[in-house]
C-alpha cells in the first residue's frame, strides 16, 4: 500500500498476521488461479508474510514471482516462509502501489489481496498494475466488503464495532467497502475486458469460530487499528474493551455464523 496517501489502519500486530498467515491461493486467490501457468511472471502488491505469494510461486515454476509491501518486518517473514518451502524463484522487495519501481509491461500477472480498500486512490493503483503487466497478461484484485459481511446471532455491539471500523478506516484514507467498487475502479482505469466475481470467507465450526473472534478482539484493543481509533477521537479504550467482549460473545456461540464477502476482478490487458 502507498505511504504517503493512506495510513494501513490494520498494522501488523501479531492478531492481524495469524489473519494473513491463514490466507493461501486456494482460499482467497481462487479467481485467478485459472489463469496462471507454469513459466509466468507474477508480481504480488502487498504480498504480506508471503503465503499466498508462495502459492502462486509454486504453481508457476518454473516462473519468477515477486511480492512487495511497504514494511520491512513483513518482508522479512515473507522472505523466510518462500525459504521454508524451498522456493528458489521468489524475491521480495520494498515498494509503494502507487509508483512501482518496475519497467513497463514487467509481468504476465499483477494480482493484489486486500490491498486496494486501503489505498487512497484505487483507481491510480489499478492503472500503475496495469502498467507493469505485460500486453496479454492479467491484472487480478480481491477485496473484503465490510457492509456486506453477515453473522449470527446478533450479539449487542458487533453492528458498533462495524460502524467504528467504518469510520477509522475512511479516516485513515481507505475505502471498507472496496469489494462491490473493484468493476468501477477497474472501469475508471482504462481496463476494459474485466470479470467481476464474488466469494466469501465463513467461519462457523468451533476452530474457525474461535480462531476469528479471537482475531478480531484481540486487534480491536491492541492494532494500529485501535490507537487510529483512540487516537482519532473515535473510541475510548473502554469502548474497545467493550467492542472485544461482542467479539468473544459472538465466539462463544455454538451457533455463531460469520459471512466475510468479497469483490473480485481478472482484468486481461
């Protein structure tokens, strides 16, 4: 994600990497691994801790793949995930959305995961993917929408917790509800020949259950996420420790059901 535009108002506390350690190709790329093949170049815009950068990597090798991000720290885990599964045609590299330092026409695959709800301006990231895809090749995005998610039963305080996110999120200069805008933006960009697709992420079994309410307490009270909301004069901290406690209410239901969906776009250039 760009620095200069936007603040990524998750951060990368330790309960926002269990989430992006969670994501693999299968899970949250689904839509574009019909398009790859063994022998492509594929860069992966705010790669993370690399899981679904080294997916990518092993289903086209003997191809060259690169993941970018803005943090170091999360590089350094991304460079050591690709070691541990002995992936030799993977780099990682520092670098902003907005101004890839990469020639034109780069790369076969452009993809990004849950990056444009978090960049001021969307559509200049799609066009700046664009232009480092190869004539040919695909331009892919994914992202969560947060209007759009659903879950049962309706504890008291989840529907606050969504409201505040909201907020916090389109103060820090992104846009939560990225997944139904990801057509337009593509449209504004100058990309013509798009598919526009929906999945969902759904937690309900006990695990699942536990593992995501878990997440999402914990980071309501301990993320960069929490000190923009403190420190924007959106919350106190007892408002986020009562915010937490929906979470862990939620979480406790043995019939408790959570719906994430998200847009999706595959955009041949």
């Amino acid at each position: 994600m760009p620095e200069a535009d936007a603040v990524y108002a998750h951060g990368h506390h330790e309960s926002v990497l269990r989430s992006h350690r969670w994501r693999t190709a299968a899970n949250s790329a689904a839509h574009l691994l019909g398009a790859l093949a063994p022998g492509m170049s594929v860069l992966d815009v705010g790669c993370g801790p690399g899981t679904i950068t080294a997916d990518l990597a092993a289903l086209v090798a003997p191809g060259e793949v690169t993941g970018v991000d803005t943090a170091e720290d999360v590089l350094a885990e991304a460079r050591a995930t690709a070691a541990a599964r002995g992936l030799a045609d993977v780099r990682f590299l520092r670098a902003d959305v907005l101004a890839l330092d990469f020639p034109d026409a780069s790369f076969d695959v452009v993809h990004a995961h849950q990056v444009l709800q978090h960049v001021g301006d969307p559509v200049a990231a799609l066009r700046e993917m664009r232009r480092v895809c190869r004539p040919g090749g695909v331009v892919a995005a994914r992202d969560a929408d947060f209007a759009a998610m659903a879950w049962y039963p309706e504890v008291p305080g989840l529907e606050d917790w969504r409201r505040l996110y909201h907020r916090v999120a389109r103060t820090a200069g992104g846009e939560p509800d990225a997944g139904r805008r990801l057509l337009s933006w593509a449209r504004r960009a100058g990309l013509t020949d798009v598919t526009a697709t929906a999945s969902a992420w759904c937690f309900s079994g006990d695990t699942d259950r536990a593992w995501w309410s878990g997440l999402w307490a914990e980071r309501t009270v301990a993320s960069a996420y929490a000190s923009l909301a403190v420190g924007g004069g959106h919350a106190d901290r007892e408002e986020l420790e009562r915010l937490a406690a929906a979470w862990r209410a939620w979480g406790a239901r043995e019939d408790g059901w959570f719906a994430v969906p998200h847009g999706e776009i595959l955009c041949r250039v």
